[in-house]
C-alpha cells in the first residue's frame, strides 16, 4: 500500500528566502533519487511556513529511499543548511482511506 510523507517546515522569518533556495537544491536531489514529491505549497498567510508531501509505493520503498538520501553527502550539507533557516520541522506518515479517481 503506498504510503505518503507530510513534511511541514517553518522557517525564521529573515530566513524564507534561503529556504526556497535550499528547496531548489533539494528538488534536484530528490530528482536524482526519483523522489515522487507530490506538490509544494506555502501558507498562504505566513510565507515562512511551507509544506510538501512525498509518495512512495509502499513501506519498503520509504525506508529504501531514505536510506539512500540519507548515504548522499549533498544532501547531508543541505539539510545541516536547512537546519540553520528553520524554527520547527515536523514529518508525518500518512496511509490513504480514499483517494479520488
């Protein structure tokens, strides 16, 4: 059953900018990696919070994915980046009830 990943990142105010350009980096990473990434959005009150959500096939697949980007020293240097822009992070496994056709 395939699985989804809410990724939800607020960022220091001074700090949106560089977050969308860690973003930029990342998606060609996650390109590479062949990341379904799903949509990219941002509040629309608050530019500094944004969310995203990722798709893979099943459990096996995550696990695979993360594993790999996680051995990637690209993205260990983006995300030790990412990790001086942002306030708070939270990531959120989601299992489908329904999903319209």
């Amino acid at each position: 059953m395939a699985i989804y990943m809410l990724y939800r990142t607020k960022s220091k105010d001074e700090k949106s900018g560089e977050l969308n350009e860690l973003r930029e980096e990342f998606e060609g990473i996650y390109k590479k990696y062949k990341v379904n990434i799903i949509g990219f959005w941002e509040t629309a009150d608050d530019p500094s919070e944004v969310y995203y959500i990722s798709k893979y096939e099943d459990e096996a697949d995550y696990k695979s994915t993360t594993d790999q980007l996680r051995s990637d020293e690209r993205y260990a240097e983006l995300t030790k980046k990412l990790e001086e822009v942002r306030l708070d992070f939270q990531a959120v496994k989601l299992t489908p009830l329904w999903i319209p056709e």
